[in-house]
C-alpha cells in the first residue's frame, strides 16, 4: 500500500507547501503518489513528477476542479482511497477545505495539522495554541491527515525525481456548489507562508499610515513578506491576509522581524517555529523577549529608520 498526498497548486504551478508536505508524507515509510487535480494544471503536474521521493503523479482534469472546490475533490481522493493506508494533504486553506469531507465520507477521524510523524501510525501535533504537544496514536485503517508545513522542511528538490505521470478520471460531485468569484490580493512581494523573511507590525505603530511608512521600506531592501498581529489588523492597520498567529497564518521563515509586537500567545502560536526571531520593543518585559533570539528595547519609530539605513 501507498501514501497519497494531494498537491497545493494554482494550475499553472506547484506551490512550496506540496514539498513540505511530501517531506511528511515520505516519513510514513511508503512510497508516495502525488495527486494534481483541476484545470489545464500540466504545468503543475510535470512539476510533481520532478520531486525527489515521489514515485507517481496521478493527473485529474475537470471544470469543477478549477477552484479546488470541497465536493468535487474530496469525491475524486475518495474515488482514489481504495489504494491507499494514507491520504495527505498540506494544512493550507485548500487543504482544511476537502479533507475534513474525506474523513466522513470514508467514516474516519481526521488527523489534523501534525508536526512530526512518529511512526506511520503515531503522530504529534500542536495543541493549546502551541503551549503542548499532543501525540495521537490512529487504529483508523485509512488515516486522512493535514500537515502544518510550517513544522517541515521541503527535502523534495526539484529536478530530483522523474516519477510517471498517469491520467485519472474525476468522478463529479453533480451540483451542490460552484465558484462565483474571488477578490484575490495581488503583491510584489513573497507569499507570506512561503517567505524566507517575514517583517511583521503590532498595535504599537498606531495607524495604517505609519504601518506602511515604517516596514514596507525595510520589506522592499529584504525582500520580505510583510505580517501583522491580531491587535493590527483588528485596528485597521493591515489586512486579514497579514495577520500571523493562531487565528491567522503561521509562519516558520529563517527570520522573523517583530515590530511592536507583544508577544501574545495566540501571536507566538504562529510563528515560533522561526529559525531567527527577532524583536523590537519599547517594553523590556514584552513575552516577545522569552522567544526571541535577538532583542532591541526602544521605540520602532526610531529604531526602524535607522535600521532601513543601514540596510
């Protein structure tokens, strides 16, 4: 039997979470086959076949597969599952989105977000925003488990692997949903998920104006993604797609740049996992100090300038 991870794409390319997420799946001990499911998304299936580890790639086309809609994807992984011990998919929107339908459809318990594969039965996961680590032990004959990619490293190099690529059928799902539309947020600047370096801004630059002023500068000379807190973005300094913590995305770059950040639970919870963190705060008591690597005590609306400068 065989481990089945479900890619992350937009289509036209392979997206850096299905790589992390193979590093996961790779773990269970199996051999790993890649499903790339959507529309006129060759590109993105060539892509798979050139990760080192997998041993094939199976191609599903369809028009409501275009938007990675829940109903029809999680029919085609079902359709698929009979082959499998393991169905995997990284813990991205998509992700959270399909598999937790898989689980009931096949009347399993979902294994979510694990940060390390213990044996391919056993897993860890975060729990209590990340204050404890859980261990779960599946009897579940099929496991459907999320990968939080922020845990993994993608050890599947391109260009490392030449698995064949085998068309599959999608079954449908008939008509209980379809797309509509999306407002999708258009940036220069790297997917925060997938940063090397995340720069992120809290309450303390008191408005949307000097949260631009300040960090979009040192962003642009870092090539950096640009995050904020819950407190920022709930003040209208930043947008929801900025928000790093345990109710926004969690990130886990070689550096991480906090601002005017306290250092929240729900805030840590999101980026902890950074190799590098630094902080800058005008608190000396600021939680952010317990997990940061290198600190600055003094006020961001000094210390930025001057550090764009020397940058």
């Amino acid at each position: 039997m065989t481990t089945l991870l479900i890619a992350d794409h937009n289509n036209a390319t392979l997206k850096d979470a299905t790589a992390k997420a193979l590093t996961a799946a790779t773990a269970l001990g199996e051999d790993v086959h890649i499903l790339v499911a959507g529309k006129d998304c060759a590109p993105a299936a060539e892509a798979a076949a050139q990760l080192a580890g997998v041993a094939k790639v199976l191609h599903a086309e369809a028009d409501d597969l275009e938007h990675q809609l829940a109903e029809p994807v999680a029919a085609l992984i079902v359709s698929l599952a009979d082959g499998y011990n393991a169905l995997v998919a990284p813990a991205t929107t998509d992700g959270k989105n399909f598999m937790p339908r898989v689980a009931a459809l096949l009347d399993v318990m979902q294994i979510s977000e694990i940060s390390a594969v213990i044996a391919p039965d056993t897993f860890e996961r975060p729990i209590y925003a990340g204050n404890a680590i859980q261990t779960i032990k599946s009897k579940d004959a099929k496991k459907v488990i999320t990968v939080r990619i922020a845990a993994f490293k993608a050890d599947g190099t391109a260009g490392g692997g030449t698995a064949a690529i085998e068309t599959v059928t999608a079954p449908g799902s008939g008509d209980s949903s379809s797309f509509i539309g999306s407002e999708i947020a258009r940036s220069d600047r790297p997917e925060l998920t997938a940063a090397r370096i995340v720069i992120s801004g809290g309450r303390a630059f008191q408005s949307e104006e000097n949260f631009k002023k300040y960090l979009e500068p040192i962003a642009d000379k870092l090539g950096a993604a640009i995050g904020a807190s819950r407190a920022a973005v709930d003040a209208g300094y930043a947008p929801n797609d900025y928000q790093v913590g345990q109710t926004g995305k969690v990130v886990a770059p070689e550096l991480y740049i906090a601002c005017g950040i306290s250092g929240a639970i729900q805030h840590l919870a999101g980026m902890k996992d950074s190799r590098i963190i630094v902080a800058i705060n005008k608190d000396s008591e600021a939680p952010i100090f317990q997990v940061a690597d290198f600190g600055i005590v003094g006020d961001i609306f000094q210390i930025l300038p001057e550090l764009e400068k020397a940058l």
